[in-house]
C-alpha cells in the first residue's frame, strides 16, 4: 500500500523556520504498527494521523520514531493546517478526538490555527540540584530566578524550567540522565524558558529537550507550550484573567519557529488554554507499507 505524508514545517516566523511534522491524511486502515514505520520514515521528531471519526469531526493519532504520544500540538497545527490548504477543511471551529481526550481546533481565515489544550494538571515540583545535572547549568544559577521547577501537562507531562536571561543557550543537556529521569516518573521532556526583554515583542525564549522519545532538540512545541503559558499564569500573572503569550523557540538550532499561547482563568482556576501558529508545507513524501 502507497502512503502519502505530507511534509510540514509548524510554528514558522514570517514564513520561516519552524518544527518538521509528517501529516497523513485519510488513515482509518493503518495499523499501529504500520503507523509507526511510517513515522519513521518520516523521521520527524512526530507524524500525525489523520481519520474520520463517528462522533466528532476528526481523530488523530500522534507517532514518534519510537512510538505513540498522546498528543502532539506541532502536528496537529501541522494536520489541520494541511486540511484547510487542501480544501478538506475551512476557516471554523472542529473537535479532534486524541488520547489527550476532546480538543477544539479553530481555523482563521488567515490560516492561523488555534487549538485548545487540556486543563493543566500541576504534578510535582522538583529541587535545583536535581535539574542541574541534567542540562548542565548550575544549581545556584536556576536558584536565581526565584521560581519553582515545576512538572505541567496540559496533554503531556513537561518539567518547566526558569533560567537566567542569558543562559539558554548555554544549556547542555544529559541525554542518557535525562532519558533515565523522565522514564523513572512519567515525563516527556525539560522545557526551559527564559523572559524576554519588555519590547521584544516576545515573553519567552524556550528550548525543549525529549531524548527519551528521540529528540535530542525540538524546535517549537506546541503542547510544551501550552503548560508554559499556565506555568507564568501561575506565578509570575496570578489574578488576571486573561493573559496572551509569544514565544520564540528554536533558536540554538538555528530554526526559529514563533508560538501564540493564550490562557483564561476566573477566580479559582485556569478554565481555558490555547496554543496556536502557522504552518507552511514543504514537501511530499510516498511511502510503502
């Protein structure tokens, strides 16, 4: 069987840069096994799989190089911005069905895609000299930010870390202890962040690291992303309402993508989260299954 995978960059800046994802449309009578082959030779850190679904509009299915994630926010952007340039799809909103659970994506009719995310669950909270041995940067260091290292899933479990203005790309990350930790608790990768300067334009510079899923870098993360905009809700903007986001990723790769997040709370808790970019296809990619 012949398989097409469109070939996607998610998150671009002005058209550039971005995150890779694989997109395969119309996927109802693809095994996981065949799922993941593909994905592989994709090689893409993720590929989304796209089918129709009984209840809702779509279901996706999200493979790595390893195997299936929960969700993935850089190839949904990347599936339903391919959708909508199809024809498959037009400016609106629609559910996605994910192992994530129901999710709202809304399409814009300049093509910029928005999509909801699950409510944050905050996990655990972790010590400085614990993350210091796994990216490199010392302990005293991430101690100077006066902010909490903290684990945030608004669909997979990411440990939040603040460093310096200054120190993100210095960060040098162990691959095998950091693989060890994540799969010793559950977690997917170290997102790190730190603050922009006021008139950027940006809040946050970030990198993300997931080596136990085979990327070593990831140059936007959508679902990432999304716990990074509740983590600075959290402490650093408690009490408003509404806060909106920018942030830049990608950088250290030489790849810069730019990521919209917007969260919206009342007087107890986070009520909504959504993460949202453009996309730009570059490519087609014919694979036999």
């Amino acid at each position: 069987m012949k398989v097409e995978a469109f070939l996607v960059n998610s998150f671009t800046a002005n058209g550039t840069g971005g995150n890779p994802a694989g997109v395969v449309l119309h996927a109802e009578n693809l095994s996981d096994e065949e799922k993941l082959k593909i994905a592989q030779v994709v090689g893409y850190s993720e590929t989304a799989f796209v089918s129709q679904d009984d209840e809702v509009d779509f279901e996706l299915s999200f493979f790595t190089v390893t195997g299936e994630v929960d969700f993935c926010g850089h190839a949904t952007l990347a599936a339903f911005s391919t959708m909508y340039q199809k024809g498959m799809v037009t400016e609106g909103r629609y559910v996605q069905r994910t192992k994530a659970g129901l999710l709202a994506v809304t399409i814009e009719s300049t093509g910029h895609i928005v999509m909801e995310q699950k409510l944050p669950e905050y996990l655990a909270v972790f010590g400085y000299q614990v993350i210091s041995k796994l990216i490199g940067i010392d302990s005293t260091v991430l101690e100077s930010t006066q902010l909490p290292i903290e684990v945030i899933s608004t669909g997979l479990p990411d440990i939040v870390v603040p460093v310096p203005h200054g120190y993100l790309d210095n960060i040098q990350v162990n691959e095998h202890l950091l693989s060890e930790f994540c799969k010793q608790h559950g977690f997917v990768s170290v997102h790190a962040f730190e603050l922009c300067e006021k008139d950027s334009g940006l809040t946050a510079s970030c990198r993300n690291f997931a080596p136990l899923f085979g990327i070593p870098e990831e140059s936007a993360t959508g679902s990432a992303s999304g716990a990074l905009a509740c983590y600075l809700t959290k402490h650093l903007y408690d009490g408003e309402r509404s806060n909106s986001f920018t942030f830049e990723q990608g950088r250290a790769m030489g790849c810069v993508s730019r990521i919209t997040a917007s969260v919206e709370s009342n007087e107890q808790d986070i009520i909504k989260v959504m993460v949202g970019g453009f996309a730009r296809e570059f490519g087609l990619q014919k694979i036999t299954v």
